[in-house]
C-alpha cells in the first residue's frame, strides 16, 4: 500500500479505524497499529496523532523508498 501510493504520488487514505472493517475485507487488524506506529514515528504524515485521514507519506520515507527504487531498478 505504501509503496503503491508512493508510486502514484498520492495520500494513503484511512477511511476507517475499525478492526471490524479490515478483519471483514480480509486485511490484517494490525494494520492501524502500524500505520500509527508510522505517523508516530513522522514517517506519515497526518493531520491528527493517530493514522487517520490522508496520510502524506513524509520527505523522510519518500527519500528512503527513492533511493530503493532506484536500486531496483
């Protein structure tokens, strides 16, 4: 998800925070608690403290995943 929004150049969207919600479409519940872990850490940037919203990903996490794209390719 991150490295698809950082490819597109888009926000990461959080529409919900409910584990209900991810545990019924199949995704992993942990995935708030990383994401929150991420904004906590300013790898993300959101507009409240938790991963809520668009989050932005930060020039920090930008540079790092540029610097793998590049190796990559």
């Amino acid at each position: 998800m991150i490295v698809e929004a950082f490819k597109a150049d888009t926000t990461i969207d959080v529409g919900t925070r409910r584990a209900g919600t991810f545990h019924r479409y199949g995704y992993s519940t942990k995935v708030i608690s990383y994401l929150d872990k991420m904004v906590e850490q300013r790898l993300l940037i959101s507009r409240t403290t938790k991963a809520s919203g668009a989050l932005v990903i930060s020039d920090l996490l930008d540079a790092y995943l540029d610097d793998a794209s590049l190796i990559l390719a």
